[in-house]
C-alpha cells in the first residue's frame, strides 16, 4: 500500500514532528516505516511504500512555498510552478483539473492544503496530534498514530447505510481519525483546520441550463482520451528491475519473475466485464505512440497492448461476451490473452489475503481478480466508475420533475414497464418520483430512522423495485436486515442527529445528491479492491474516476443519461470520436446477471468455510449481528433462496476485515517501543475495545 503522510504545526518550531520522526505526548519519536522525506521541517510531508520515480515531484519556488504530487498527473512540470503560485492565492480547483489520478499537497509559508478527489478513490485523512494535525492518504496509519479504537457506530452505518453520507459523516473505522468528503480539500494554517470545498455543486433552487448532449459527449471523449495518454506519455517502469529478491537455487531470471507474480512489462487493459474497460483498451491501443511490449510471445508484432479477457467457466451464458473480445481482440495493435476461472477463482472461494485500509464488499471477490490481473501488465487499465458516472440514478427523474421536463421521463418509464409487463408501471414511478421531488432533504432522513428503528425493510422485486426503492433521499442497505436492534437504533440516532444537524440539506437535488453518493462508495470500494488484489510491481489506472472525466461525465444532461442505453451509446460515440467504429453486434451488453450467478455460486461452494467464519463472528462479539442469524441466511442464500447478495457480501467483507485486523502485529510506525503489543481477546461494543494501534502490522 502506497501512502503519504504529513504534520502541521501550531508554531514555527516542530513540537511534534521533525525530519527524523514524530514526538508524542510520552517522548517518544516515531516515523513512517519505509517512507521517503519529501520535504522536512517545521511541517514535513513523507512519501511511503514503493513509489516509482516518476509517481512523486516535488516543485519549489522557495524553501516555503512547495508543491508535491504524487500519482499519475498528466500536468508538466512548469504547469505545476505555475498551480502552485495560484494556490499561494487561494485558488484550489485548477490543482484539480489536470489529467490522471494524483494527490496535490501545496505548502505556501504555513499554509498546508491537501487535495482529495472528486470520486473518493483518493481520500484524504485527518486526527488531531500532539498539539498539530496529521493528515495522510490512509486512515490506518493515523490510527497506528494515535493508537486509536475501532468506530464500532461507523461500522454499524456502513452496514446499515453505507450509500447515506450523513450516516457516515467524516467518520472512519477508527475512533478520532477524519475523513475529508470527495470533492473538498483539508487547509491546515497555524494549528486550525479548514475543510473546503473546490468543485460548485447543482443548486436546489436554480435549474442550470441543460448543456448541448454533442458538446457533452465530446468533452468526454477528450478528457478520457487525455486520461489514456497521461498514463501511456509516464515513463515506463520495467517490473523487478529495481528491486531483486536475490538468488534462489534452480531458479533463472525468468522463473524468478513467475514465482513473485510479476506482470507483464507494459500497459495493458481489460478486454471483458462491460463496454467501460473495452473503450479503455481501444483507446489506449488506438493512440499514436506504443503503447507496451509484450514480451515472450514470438509473435514479431512488436509493440502491442496486453487485452484479457476473464471466462467465468463456471457460469454460463458468457460465451458470447468471449466471443466479442476476441472479435475487437483482431486489432493488430492487441494482444488477446484470455483467462480460465474455475471453483477457485469464484467469490468466496478463496478469503485470504492481505489487510487493507479500510472494509470493503470486494473483499469476498479480491482472489478472482488478482487472477485476471496477475495476466496483465505493469500498468493495467480497468473501467472501475464507468457506470456510476455515466448512467443516471433512479432518483434522477424526480430532478427531471423539478425542472418541469416530463417528456424525458417517456423512455425509461416505458422501458420499466416492458421489462415487468405492468401497465401500472409509469403510474407508480411517477408517483415516487413526483413524491421525492417534493420531500424535502431532512424528512427524507427522518424517514430512514424511522424504517431503520421498526425495521421497515420491503424486499424490491427486479428492475421496477429497485428503481421505486431508489426514489428517495436516503435508503437501508441490504445488510440492514441482519444487523441487532441496538446497531439499528444506533444507525437511527446518527441519522437524527444528521437531519438536526443538514438542516435545510445539502443543497443539492435528489438524483445528483444520490449519484454522488454512489460514486463515492463505489470509488471506496475500488481503492480497497486494489490493495486487496495487489500484484506486485503493478499498478490499476481506472480513468473514469479521474477528476476531469468526472466533471465531463457530471455535465451530460440529465435528459440523455436516464434514456435506456445511454451509457453505451455514450462510449460508441467516444470511440467513434477517437477513430474506432467497427465494434461486434451486442457490444456494450452488461453483465450483472453473470455477476450474480457467480456469486451465489461461489455461496454454494464456500457453504462450509462461510459457516466457520461465522461460527463465533467478531461481528457478533461486537453486538452488531447475531450469529445464528447471518448462518441461516448464508444457508438460505446457497439453496438459491432470494436474499440481497450484495448485503452478505458486506457482512462477509466486514467480518474477514476484522480478522485480518485482529491478526496483524507491528505498526505503520518505527521507535515505538513503549508501546503495548497485546492484543485483546476478542472484541466487546464497548469503546475501547480494540486499539488499532496494538493490532499492528
């Protein structure tokens, strides 16, 4: 896990931290364990884990007035001379603006500003230390810091609410450590804390003018195109030639690279999973330039991107999706590897690995990807946010309602009800969405209290349910139907307390307030899918997440993002745009029904692992299920019975998150031999319970 870290002071002078480490109220100093100093005192910034060279610059005007970026930025280094100078004047946005993924942090005399993302997929983290703030790029090691306990209420939440940011708040699993939300940036000035934000958002009172659907479309393709290149334009980073692990009897160079998971040299993409990771692949492969080698092959086409494929041989109905692949794989520029899944890659067949930052629902599936991505190359595209970005919320349509645009809502309201065979459908969506365009944000809140307290949770049947139970303002998760009465409640008073403390909300209208929402959770659960699927020497690059393929996505009218198909026609015209045309019948199918089957077959397989897991579940120690509860639901769920599989995969992740926790020694920190190692016996709801801290690495 890559990471950075840094100190603000209240004073000119280091109370706390220094170049050589971190001073805590007992004397001890610490510093990050294999971390590189970026800068140094009075408010030094650490660089930790295994960095590439070309994913860390640092630009200075002086001694006090710096900027470092660390990630994949497409900005040139004179353009980042220039961001820091308007920075120095307060202006934020611009360091937002330029192509890839990165992390901006600026100091202007004792001004610190760090910068998150739009999506979420690059937090920004918080808590209060020896009398100044410390900030990171992940929440653990500040826990590690303060040795903090785990936030059982947040943990509650994100079972019980998890897409509902005012359950979650800037809370983390870790009690005192603070998250800044997607969107905002944390200014640190002389031991105070600013969180502001950098991106306007759509008022709830005035409509923005729609935008013109050719000139959004093609704003899209530009910033997914100059995404694409930001990443083929870094320099290339052959795997293992910086690091050898030494010389292992019976073993060559290359036998070497196998047994330590090295990929491919080269930039690579996923050719399968939805029409998102395929317009990645063809764009990447369509850019002048070369884009990877593929070497070992023989095959004398030189330069080639890697494109893989993952066939499910486990569930059926995926030939055709194979089919497509090898059809746009006929590009001359790709080289097609395809990828054999059996019972051992499906979800929950294999729940070791290692502890990532914070929980998150990949976990049960992280084994089945790192199997696709182990195929890949040193630097592999995904398309993780496409549909969350691209496609419209449910809850949409009531801000169509609110800007007195009815005949849109025709087409997907027709869709619906072709799909359930009701002539009751347009009627009924209608309602919910006349119904939430007039309730307003807190009574919305209040609501979901109020279900969550009696345990109000109505089961929503195939694609009408689900759209009907998205017309609201804040609805449970799937798991909120196996947590106790006292998590619930406990869920119902942070939410209360969110509407008293929202009061007239968020200023945003439902639908796009919802599509944030769910972009941020998505990109969450993404982050926590790379570390958990981690191939050595490799890096993910899901540009749909980018900050400015999310503002161009954000500016698609409302009116062409909810009609049935957008999303695929959307990425037809990019690729149209970019010089890619000839693409196979049925391209820009979904897969969520394969998805699915996958994984409750992967339920029936892992029946008796899933069962032992929850013999004596952490979760339950902790008061928020009981046990007996979650194994009759897993059983039911392995029969075929119809239960949220999203909500057991939640309950699954939490409880194997928690484990991994327990079981970790050692800290993010060095010099800490004061310190406690002991670790407690189990887990009770109290506060307190479980240090962090003590349950290190």
């Amino acid at each position: 896990m890559r990471w950075l870290v840094g100190w603000s002071s209240t004073t000119a002078v280091a109370a706390g931290f220094g170049s050589a480490g971190a001073t805590g109220s007992d004397g001890e100093t610490v510093h990050p364990v294999g971390s590189q100093l970026l800068w140094g005192d009075p408010d030094p910034l650490w660089a930790v884990g295994d960095w590439r060279p070309d994913e860390v610059r640092v630009i200075k005007a002086d001694a006090q007035n710096r900027i470092a970026v660390l990630g994949t930025c497409g900005a040139s280094d004179e353009q980042l001379r220039l961001g820091l100078f308007a920075a120095r004047g307060g202006a934020l946005r611009h360091l937002t603006a330029w192509p890839g993924s990165y992390t901006a942090v600026v100091q202007a005399g004792r001004r610190v500003t760090v910068c998150g993302d739009l999506a979420g997929a690059r937090p920004v983290f918080h808590t209060p230390w020896a009398g100044g703030t410390a900030y990171a790029t992940a929440a653990l090691p500040l826990a590690d810091l303060i040795e903090a306990n785990l936030d059982f209420g947040h943990l509650a939440a994100l079972l019980a609410a998890p897409d509902v940011p005012a359950a979650l708040h800037d809370s983390t699993p870790y009690d005192g450590v603070r998250r800044i939300p997607p969107g905002h940036a944390l200014i640190l000035r002389a031991g105070s804390r600013e969180i502001a934000g950098y991106d306007p958002v759509a008022s709830l009172a005035v409509a923005a003018p729609p935008a013109d659907p050719h000139s959004a479309v093609d704003a899209v393709r530009d910033a997914l195109v100059e995404a694409v290149r930001a990443r083929l334009s870094a320099p290339r980073h052959v795997p293992g030639a910086d690091i050898d692990p030494g010389p292992v009897p019976g073993m060559g160079p290359a036998e070497r690279r196998a047994a330590r998971g090295t990929p491919v040299p080269g930039i690579g993409a996923d050719l399968s999973g939805g029409p998102a990771s395929g317009t990645l692949a063809l764009l990447a492969a369509g850019l002048p330039g070369m884009p990877g080698t593929v070497l070992g092959h023989g095959t004398g086409a030189g330069e080639r991107l890697l494109a893989v494929t993952f066939n499910d041989l486990t569930v059926a109905g995926r030939e055709d999706e194979v089919q497509r692949a090898g059809t746009l794989a006929a590009n001359p520029r790709l080289h097609h590897v395809v990828v054999p899944g059996d019972e051992d890659t499906l979800p929950y067949a294999d729940l070791d690995g290692p502890l990532t930052d914070e929980p998150g629902p990949s976990l049960v599936s992280a084994a089945r990807h790192r199997a696709r991505l182990a195929a890949g190359s040193a630097d592999h595209f995904t398309g993780h946010g496409a549909r969350q970005v691209l496609d419209a919320h449910p809850a949409r349509l009531a801000d169509l309602l609110m800007d007195r645009r009815r005949r849109h809502l025709v087409r997907p309201v027709a869709a619906l009800a072709k799909a359930d065979g009701s002539v009751l459908v347009p009627a009924r969506v209608y309602g919910a969405a006349r119904k939430l365009a007039r309730t307003p944000y807190r009574a919305g809140l209040e609501s979901l209290a109020d279900r969550l307290l009696h345990r109000r949770f109505e089961e929503p049947r195939g694609a009408v349910g689900a759209s009907l139970a998205a017309l609201t303002w804040a609805g449970p998760g799937p798991a909120a139907r196996w947590l106790t009465g006292e998590a619930l409640a406990e869920v119902s008073v942070r939410l209360q307390a969110a509407a008293d403390r929202n009061g007239i909300g968020p200023g945003q209208r439902p639908g796009d307030h919802r599509a944030r929402a769910a972009l941020a959770r998505h990109a969450a659960d993404a982050r926590v899918l790379e570390q958990a699927a981690e191939v050595r020497f490799q890096r993910l690059h899901s540009p749909f997440l980018d900050n400015q393929v999310v503002r161009a996505c954000r500016a698609l009218p409302e009116a062409l993002r909810v009609q049935p198909g957008a999303r695929a026609d959307i990425l037809r015209t990019v690729l149209e745009g970019a010089g890619v045309a000839d693409l196979p019948p049925g391209w820009g199918a979904t897969s969520r029904a394969s998805a699915e089957v996958a994984s409750r077959t992967g339920l029936r397989v892992a029946a008796d692992s899933l069962m032992a897991l929850f013999g004596t579940p952490l979760l339950a120690q902790a008061g928020l299920v009981e046990a007996r509860v979650v194994r009759k639901a897993l059983r039911a769920a392995a029969e075929g019975e119809p239960l949220p599989l999203d909500g057991l995969a939640d309950l699954v992740s939490l409880e194997l998150w928690l484990h991994r926790l327990l079981a970790r020694r050692g800290t993010c920190w060095t010099g800490t031999p004061a310190r406690a190692r002991a670790v407690p016996e189990g887990i009770r709801p109290q506060r307190g319970a479980l240090g962090a801290g003590a349950a290190g690495r």
